[in-house]
C-alpha cells in the first residue's frame, strides 16, 4: 500500500507590510516600530501617547486573523502577515454649569451646555432690579463683569453672584408733636415693609404723604420697598365749632358802617367786624388750643349809645382761669363752645 505524506508550508523568512495609521491628525501619535517590512513572526509591540483634551480608546487592528480590537496600555502582537494598527482616540467632552448665588437673583443666565476640550464657552448673567452683579466664582478665581468667556479643560460649575440692593426708608411727623412714626430703617429690596402712624392726644391722621402725593390714609401703611423712600406722616389737630354771641350789633347806616362795635377780638382779628356789622352771632371753626380774647367796647360816639363790656359767659368746651368780668381773657378750647360778651 501507499505512504501518505503531508505538505507543511513555512511563512518563516518572509517580510510582511505593518502599516500604522492614527485616525485624526493631532489627536495623538503611536510609540513604536515605524510602518514598513519586517520578517514573519516578529514580536510587534505599540504603545500611545495622546494629545492634550483627547483620550485614547482603543487599537483596531487589521491582519490574517482578521479585524480585532485592544485597549490596553500597550500592544503586542506576533507579525504573521500583512498588518493594519489603527490607533483611535475621541475628544474629551466637558459639561459646564451655570448657577447664581442666591438663588433667582439672575433674571437671565446662560443655560448649562456641553463642550469640546479646548472649546470657548461664554456666559452671561442678568441681574434681577433687586440685584447688582458682583463676579463669576469660577472654583479657583473670582471674574468681574456679568460676560466672561474661557477656554473649557474640565467640567466646571460658574457661580454667578449677586448682592441684593438695600434701600433707606425715611419717616417724619408734621407737626413733629402731632404724633409719632415707625418703621423707618435699611430693607432689602422686594422686602414688604410696615410703617405706622399714632397721632398724640386731640390730633388726627391725615395721611402718608411721599412729598406732595398722598399715598395712604391708612395708619399702617404696607408697601414693598424698590427704590429709597421718605415718607410723612402728616397729623392736625381736632378742630371745633365755636359759637360767639355779642349782645348789641354795629352800626350801619344805608351802606356806610358808622362802627362795628361792640365787637369781639379773637387772638388780634376782629370776629364781627365791617362784613358782619349787623350780625348778632357767627361761627368759627377753631383748633384746639388756647387763644387770648378782647372784648371791643363802643365808645365816643354822641348820636349813637356808647356800650361798654359787661362780662363773657363760656358754654361747652371752653374755659379759663381769668375772671368772666375781665374784657380781656385767655381762654383753652377742647370742644365745641358758645362764647358770648354782653355789652351795656
């Protein structure tokens, strides 16, 4: 019977081609044997070196066995043919953050985004009218203006931060012993603020006034504080009907007013006088307080019969300390009154 024998075919003394390739220029380069012919079974080893903001991924590498892939550090393999090494790298991408300090003080702010290593990102913070723009805090430094643009090298977090504005509001009483204010003080602003009037004794409140422009007649008054503020309180005091009398009239012939007198003087004006020469009684609306009076008497006359001052008599609220009798009194009011002179 026949022998059988069995052909070995040996790839030992033949060059091969190696070739190396980088898949983006820049992006980083191959440590190691230089592409070209090296015999069979060649112990081929690569390693990496990556540009800066890019990383390496893996070696895709194309030869007999076929297409295959390896991440490590360092390649090795033994060269048993034609040979592809591909070395494949991608960009770092970074994310950066935007945030301000305190919350809801920015009323634009650039939205958080990604980015490319190497990128410029820029960002923008618009304060709210209650805020002033201070700086970015980046982590590592402070950056003034609300615009600042960098180079991204990692994910960041920017703080954009604020100060709120504070705002002086400023009380006053008118008249001063009229009553009294609180409230007034440094706010923030937006801050709602509570200002209250108490009017003294025998006075009432009119109204808050902001210059000449009444703004509340409420005495607590609520308002939110945007810009300073000086506010008054404005008080008057109670006023009263005051009723006076005199016992004779002036006299008037056809329209020439011979004397007013009798006549009543009421802190140095005249109540009756020429307009109300004939007039018995008329009434004044008069404040609290205290007022000198004079009684006038009707004198040097020949045609017409001189009067002179008799007594007063003060009904309601009115009093004073000097006799009735005397023509010439002080007197305190503290309410409605009726005063009445008698002349004879």
């Amino acid at each position: 019977c026949c022998n059988e024998a069995t052909e070995t075919t040996s790839f030992e003394g033949f060059e091969f081609d190696l070739g190396i390739l980088i898949e983006v220029e820049g992006m980083g380069k191959v440590i190691g044997p230089e592409p070209g012919r090296y015999p069979y079974g060649k112990e081929i080893c690569l390693t990496y070196e990556a540009t800066d903001c890019w990383y390496f991924v893996e070696w895709q590498v194309e030869d007999r066995k076929g297409t295959w892939t390896d991440d490590s550090r360092e390649l090795c393999f033994p060269l048993t043919g034609d040979s592809t090494v591909t070395a494949i790298f991608k960009q770092y991408v970074y994310t950066v953050y935007v945030v301000d300090d305190p919350t809801g003080a920015a009323s634009e702010l650039t939205a958080d985004a990604t980015y490319l290593c190497g990128a410029t990102a820029c960002v923008d913070a618009t304060p709210t009218d209650c805020y002033d723009f201070l700086y970015w805090n980046t982590g590592d430094a402070t950056e003034s203006g609300p615009s600042y643009c960098f180079t991204v090298e990692g994910d960041v977090t920017l703080t954009a931060v604020f100060k709120i504005k504070q705002y002086e509001v400023t009380l006053s009483a008118s008249p001063t012993n009229g009553g009294t204010v609180t409230g007034a003080d440094t706010y923030d602003c937006g801050s709602e603020v509570t200002v209250v009037a108490t009017p003294a004794d025998f006075y009432d409140f009119v109204g808050w006034f902001a210059g000449e422009t009444l703004v509340s007649t409420n005495t607590e008054y609520t308002f939110t504080v945007t810009e300073d503020v000086d506010l008054e309180a404005r008080f008057t005091i109670e006023s009263y009907n005051v009723v006076f009398i005199r016992s004779h009239p002036g006299v008037r012939v056809w329209q020439v007013v011979i004397t007013p007198n009798p006549d009543i003087e009421l802190d140095g004006d005249r109540v009756f006088g020429n307009d109300l020469v004939l007039s018995l009684e008329t009434t004044l609306v008069l404040e609290r307080g205290n007022y000198p009076l004079k009684a006038l008497n009707r004198t040097g006359f020949t045609l017409i019969p001189n009067l002179t001052f008799v007594t007063w008599t003060l009904e309601g609220g009115v009093s004073t300390t000097n006799p009735w009798t005397s023509g010439n009194i002080d007197i305190e009011l503290t309410g409605d009154a009726t005063i009445t002179a008698t002349f004879n």
